[in-house]
C-alpha cells in the first residue's frame, strides 16, 4: 500500500541544494518556477500549476533566478509504470493541487486521528496521476513504438524488444498499452506488417520472378518455412496458394 511519508512546503524559495530520497518525491509548483537538474546532467524546468515526479535514490537540486513556491511530499509504496523524472501539467480546474493540498494539510493537523482519510486522499492523488500520464502520452509511445516496427521490419535480426528500450516505461505497460490502442501486440504488428509486404511482392511475382525464400528475406524470415506459418495464419493460405490465387485471378 502507497503511503505518504512527509510533506511540506516551501515559500519563495531561490535553491535546494543536491539531495536524494528513498521514495518517489512530488513536487507542485503553486507559484514562480524553476529548474530541477539531475545527477547525469538531465533537466526539467517547470513552473506554476505543474508537477514534477522524482524518483528515488536520484540526486537532484532545484533552483530559481526568480523564486519558486511549491508543495512536496515523499510516497512509499508507489511502483508506477515509469522510471525517470516525470514532468505532469495540472488540469485546468487544478485538482492535483487541491488534493495535494488536502495531503499537506491533514498529514500534518490530524494522520493520527484520521488514518483512514490519508489512505483515500494518497488513493485518490495516484489515481489522479496515473490518468494525467496517461492517454496522450502513452499515444505518442505506442505510435513510436509501430514506427519503429514498420521501420526495422525487412532486417531478420530486428526484434520487438529493441522498441521497448528507449521508453522509460515497463515493457509490460507498454504492451498492454500497444494491445489497447493497436487491437495486437507488437509481436503481431511485427508479422502483421512482414505478411502485409510479402503480399505485396506476391501479387507482382511474375514480374519480379522473385523466389518465395527471397520473398521471405525481404521480409525479414531468415526461415522460410517459419515465414509460411506465420503467412498462412494471418491469411489462411500458403505464399504458394496465395500467388497462385492471384496468378490465376489476372488471367
């Protein structure tokens, strides 16, 4: 269970030098703005009415030529779908500040008289935040991820795990994601889009004169039977028939 740890504040406030956390830190920015650097030279710069997610065991500093306000709290517990700092923008009726907010206050007027309230707002806060990282986001993820898919698909040592790497999200997440918007998993987006250009240089076969084991290459099977499999369970017939078919439909 996620548990708030700490939360404070801080007014107009110029820098905070280089610290770490435990657990997974949120920061909302209510007023200025400012620039949080990491360890590895990584920046993020927001400002007012936006939150930033920093994870644990991560230095980082925060600094402001013109100030910064902002509420932050530590949380235990927490396992989200990413693993760097994120950057989130509040919604225009500011509900995350309103329930960080309420954080803030009852955590540190009443946790020991209202136990059963902390849970729900920490409840209540993650719901929040996994539904503002969410739809346009992982949009843009998955439509990278099938680029990348059509992009790669004729190389035979191309695999569906090189399109994990460079998302800083589980690769779990991001299938389910690619399967939600996409109808298949990337695997069958992978053969999808082979057979889909295999049938391709079938239908003009008696002009290439390409040999079915070339069809296959060029698609990206190093195997030729195993590309047979694959071809007629997305179409229901062999490379063979399937050419045959069309062949024979010219006539």
């Amino acid at each position: 269970m996620a548990v708030i740890n700490y939360t404070g504040k801080n007014l107009r406030t110029y820098e905070v030098s280089q610290h770490k956390h435990d657990f997974w830190e949120f920061i909302y920015c209510t007023g200025g703005d400012g620039t949080i650097t990491f360890e590895d030279g990584r920046t993020i710069d927001y400002t007012q009415h936006q939150l930033v997610l920093v994870p644990p065991g991560v230095l980082h500093t925060n600094q402001s030529e013109r100030g910064f306000k902002n509420i932050h709290m530590t949380i235990s517990g927490w396992t989200p779908p990413f693993k760097t700092p994120q950057l989130l923008d509040d919604n225009s009726h500011r509900d995350l500040h309103t329930v960080m907010s309420m954080c803030y206050r009852y955590f540190n007027m009443s946790i020991r008289e209202q136990p059963k309230l902390m849970i729900s707002l920490t409840e209540l806060l993650l719901n929040m935040l996994s539904a503002f990282s969410g739809s346009s986001g992982n949009s843009q993820h998955v439509e990278n991820m099938a680029n990348m898919i059509v992009d790669n698909f004729s190389d035979p040592s191309f695999s569906v795990d090189e399109i994990y790497r460079d998302i800083p999200l589980s690769k779990d997440y991001l299938r389910r994601q690619f399967i939600k918007e996409k109808g298949i998993s990337p695997l069958q987006f992978l053969n999808q889009t082979r057979i889909n250009y295999a049938q391709k240089l079938l239908l003009s076969r008696n002009i290439n004169n390409y040999k079915i084991y070339e069809i296959a290459e060029m698609c990206g099977f190093l195997d030729q039977l195993y590309f047979s499999r694959v071809f007629k369970k997305i179409t229901g017939v062999s490379p063979k028939q399937y050419s045959e078919k069309i062949n024979a439909a010219n006539l």
